[in-house]
C-alpha cells in the first residue's frame, strides 16, 4: 500500500535547482509576482547538481573585438554543424546580457583586469578567449548567488525530492509530477498549470564520470516515458582529462579546460606529445571530442599512463601562474596527493555531458502541452559537440527564457488521476516488496562497464547491437532486484530508482548511435569512420515507442 499522499495545486513546477531552474523562478516570479511557484530539488537546495561544479567559467562575446557571430560560428563548427540553428543563435546573442544580469541583479562577480574589464579567458575550440570566470570555481559563485535570489522570492522549495514521473491528462497533457520525498519515503503528487523540466543530464551510467552524484538523466527519460520526442541522444561528450584517484568517486571529476587553454600539455605512458598525431595545428587546444578520443585511443594502442589513463603537464607554465590562476584544480589534486603546479598528474576521458534531451523551441517548450524543458534535460543547442562554456551559458540563458515565456503560456489548471498516481508510487514501491533479488550495485556496475566499453567513446555496430541486448536484460534483472523494505533515506532504494532511468537513457542512446551510420563530434563510428553529410547531416529522433527517424537540420538563422 502506498499509504496517504499529499497534494500541492502550483502553477509553475520547476524539476531541478541548478542554474536552469533557479533562473526561471527568479525570472518567473519578477514577470508575474503573484504566480505560485514551486522548485523541487533533488538534493539539498543549492548544493547539489552540476551548475554548481562548474570550474572554467561562461562563454559570452563581451570584448569589442569578438562578436555575437564569432561565437555563433565557432558553437556551429565545434557541434559539427547539426546544432539547431535558432537555440544556438538564442545562446549566444542572450549570453553576454545573462552575464551582465548575473553581476548587476544578482551579485555574480566575475574576474577582472585592472582596468575593471572582465577578465575572458581561453577555452579549446574557440577563435576568441571569452570565458567569463570566477577563479576556476565559477559555478559555487553563480549557484551562491542565485540560492540567494530565489530565497528572497520565497517560493515553495521542496528539497531532498525526486520525480519519479510526470502525471498526464486524458489529451497527454502534462499536468505536474508525483513526488517521492527522500526524507519520509512518503509521496507528494504536484498538480501544475506548467511544468518545467531543469534536472540536468548526468551520464553516469558510465564507469568514469564527472557528473554530480545525485545526477541520473531523470529529467530525459521520466519526460520520454510521458511521451515526449528525444533528439540527438547518442551525442554523449566526454571531458578529455577527468582525474585519476584509485577507485575512489573523485576519479573522473574534471581538471578544467582552462588548463590546456593556459598551455597544458598531455602526454602519453611513453612520455609522447600525443596531440600531435590528431590535430597537429591546436594540439591540446582542439575540440574536446577530439583530445578525449585521441587519449582514449592512447590507451587502447597499449600507450597510457600506469593507471590507463594519460599526463596532463602545467608545470612548465611555472608553479607561481598555476597556483595563482588555478587555485581550486591545484587544491582538488593536492587533496588526492597530487601537485598538478610542479609535476604531471594522471587523467582520463570522463563521461561529462549529454547533448542530446528532449525537443524543444526558442520559448523552450517541448512537443508535449505544458511541459518546457531548459539546461541539459534539452537537446539542440550544441549539435555533436559542446564548447566548454557554453554548458552553463546553456543553463542559464534558456532558463531565463523560461522564466521569461512560461507565465504568458500556462493553461488552466487540469484534474490530476488518482489511479494514475497511484501506479507510479505503487512502480516506485514494488522492489522492497520482493525477496531474494540480486543486489541493484552489482546491476549497476554492470552497466558502467557495458556503456564504457560498448557505447562510449569509440563505437562499432557490433558492439552496439550487443550492449542494446545486454541493457534489455540489465533492465529484467532489475525489475526482479529486490532492496531493503525501508522508506525513509533509504540509498539503495534511490538506486533503484536511478537505475531505472538510466537504463532507459543508455538503451536510448545506444539506439540512436545505432541509427547514426558516420562519425561526426563526440560520436564516433569506427565501423564508419568518416562523416557522410549527404546522409547524416541530420538530427537523429526518437518518439514514443522507441520509433527513429532522421531529419534534416533546422538552418533558419542566418
């Protein structure tokens, strides 16, 4: 039995607290004060998600030299050419304002030369250094300041709450979400006039990731179970040097771009300048794709580091510069008994960021009535590939929008089904009532393994078509697994409902790159090698019952 359950009437429901979510409360409560306004957050309120871990900083065309088209064109170019011409035009033209807003209205202070310009600095794949940055701990600033304003506009917060899924009318209108509270283990079903999907990607169905803890794709796949069309999701980015820390969960947090921007070098186990073999002009300074693929094929070809990893080395650029310009990186490797100033430190690849999401247009709504989507639950922004920079320009420029749009678009509010309520706590319920399944760390360390090895960073048909096999039956096993049959703050619990999504999304993206038949961005076919624009200069979609198709570009920006 699920017991009782409480009901909250909103009218705008906000799934997610990073910079998406919190920017569409504060734009939404100051377009109309009066709208009830409720955010939920799966972790604690401004301490979990990715905006916060942040580290390199904000892509904004602010110098007199570079320009609003520059940036366009250079977010074009690394998305190998399959962005969404109108949402990229949409981030980077709305990017430097968002800057501005973030310093003048919310208190973001950013670095700066002495003359009190702000300081821009080099990010890989860029023809401009115009990365806005906060030390290289731009995310706590941001995520700092806008826990503030959201405070301050006092809507209901409810913290320590994930979604399980969204609640649907007799039309497939999206109506709000049922709710399960971390805390109780009691459920909370959320009837909204709007509903604003914001809970961040987070590929950690990978064995080396950098995502948040608390990130498990929720927001893609409980938005495809509702109905919702997906766009692009086999381009998974891989950060190109992830720490190496034994088997611990720092292993795979990022050492930021700015550290190959700065003039870092890699080098492989044989003390080799790899970069050279791939892109000989940018070297480390290529496109992320690029450097995390090239370290990866290093240590295929037998050529990495002790730990099956590669060197990044800074310690030419001098102690003092690294020290003084990357104060956070040098204090997160000496905390792991690295001194990143003055000697090479171990990284690898790690999985850091899903380009693909959900559908949706420049007034960020999705292809289902009441739902909008805004940050990394989207997809089309970045095309195959994103600039480092453009993530949390990403996040906080279509949350804006949101904030700006949802008020002038909400419906009335719409009849919520108990029985459809029910169903999904009873989902949610059913694995603490089974004995005798196998444990749910074993299913999911399975999965990290298959995705690494099969769906990752070099992909083959085979190997695909295999690991949609092998995720079918991760999928069985975990509808037999069986956690124990407590409610509050019950983790094992969380990960099995964690691993329900990520199933979903790593069966989905497997699909996808399937259907993508070249190698273009972040996804690469070693079985087709090249990119074959006559084919696939497209976007990739996927609909309800898993249906693909293939769709030409949307080019209407010029």
């Amino acid at each position: 039995m699920i017991g009782t359950y409480e009901v909250v009437e909103t009218d705008l429901l906000i799934l997610g607290g990073g910079g998406a979510g919190l920017l569409a409360a504060i734009h939404a409560h100051d377009n109309a004060p009066d709208l009830d306004i409720t955010v939920v957050v799966k972790a604690l309120f401004g301490k979990g998600g990715c905006t916060r871990l942040v580290q390199g900083g904000y892509n904004a065309a602010l110098d007199a030299a570079d320009s609003v088209e520059r940036h366009f064109e250079d977010t074009i170019k690394a998305g190998s050419f399959i962005n969404d011409r109108e949402l990229a035009w949409l981030l980077v033209s709305r990017a430097p304002a968002v800057v501005d807003e973030l310093e003048k209205r919310h208190g973001c202070y950013f670095d700066r030369h002495p003359d009190g310009r702000i300081h821009q600095k080099a990010f890989a794949g860029q023809s401009f250094d115009r990365t806005v940055h906060k030390g290289d701990l731009t995310g706590i600033e941001i995520m700092n300041r806008l826990t503030e304003q959201v405070f301050k506009r006092a809507p209901r917060i409810l913290e320590e709450h994930r979604a399980l899924d969204l609640l649907t009318d007799s039309n497939g209108s999206v109506c709000g979400a049922v709710l399960l509270d971390i805390r109780t283990g009691r459920f909370v079903a959320v009837n909204a006039r709007a509903t604003l999907l914001a809970t961040g990607g987070g590929p950690n169905m990978y064995r080396i990731a950098a995502a948040a803890a608390d990130k498990a794709c929720d927001g893609i796949a409980i938005g495809y179970r509702a109905g919702a069309e997906l766009m692009d999701m086999e381009m998974v980015q891989f950060h190109p040097t992830g720490l190496i820390a034994a088997d611990s969960r720092m292993t795979g947090t990022v050492l930021e771009e700015g550290l190959r921007g700065a003039g870092g070098h890699l080098f492989n186990g044989r003390g080799e300048r790899f970069m050279e073999r791939y892109d000989a002009v940018r070297l480390e300074r290529s496109t992320r794709d690029v450097v995390a693929r090239s370290s990866y094929l290093e240590i295929r070809a037998g050529r990495g580091s002790p730990n099956n990893g590669v060197f990044i080395d800074v310690s030419h650029l001098g102690a003092e510069f690294v020290i003084r310009n990357f104060p956070g990186m040098v204090k997160r490797c000496s905390d792991m008994g690295f001194d990143l100033a003055r000697k090479p430190v171990e990284v690898s690849p790690t999985a850091h960021f899903i380009m693909g999401g959900l559908c949706m247009d420049t007034e960020t709504r999705s292809r289902l009535d009441g739902l909008f989507v805004a940050g990394e639950d989207a997809g089309g922004v970045h095309g195959a590939n994103r600039l480092g920079g453009n993530g949390v320009a990403e996040s906080t420029v279509f949350g804006c929008v949101a904030g700006d749009t949802i008020p002038s678009l909400i419906s009335r509010l719409r009849k919520v089904s108990d029985a459809q309520i029910e169903q999904i706590a009873m989902e949610a319920l059913a694995p603490l009532t089974r004995n005798g399944g196998e444990s749910v760390f074993e299913i999911k360390a399975e999965m990290q393994n298959l995705m690494w090895d099969k769906v990752g960073l070099v992909r083959n048909g085979p190997d695909l078509q295999a690991a949609m096999g092998e995720l079918e039956s991760l999928t069985e096993r975990l509808e037999r697994a069986s956690i124990r049959s407590f409610r509050k703050y019950n983790l094992e619990w969380q990960e099995y409902l964690n691993l329900k999504n990520f199933l979903l999304v790593s069966r989905l993206v497997a699909l996808s790159a399937l259907a993508r038949e070249d190698s273009r961005g972040s996804h690469y076919r070693s079985d087709f090698p090249g990119a074959n624009d006559e084919r696939f200069l497209k976007n990739v979609y996927i609909g309800p019952g898993q249906k693909v198709e293939l769709r030409p570009v949307r080019e209407r920006h010029s």
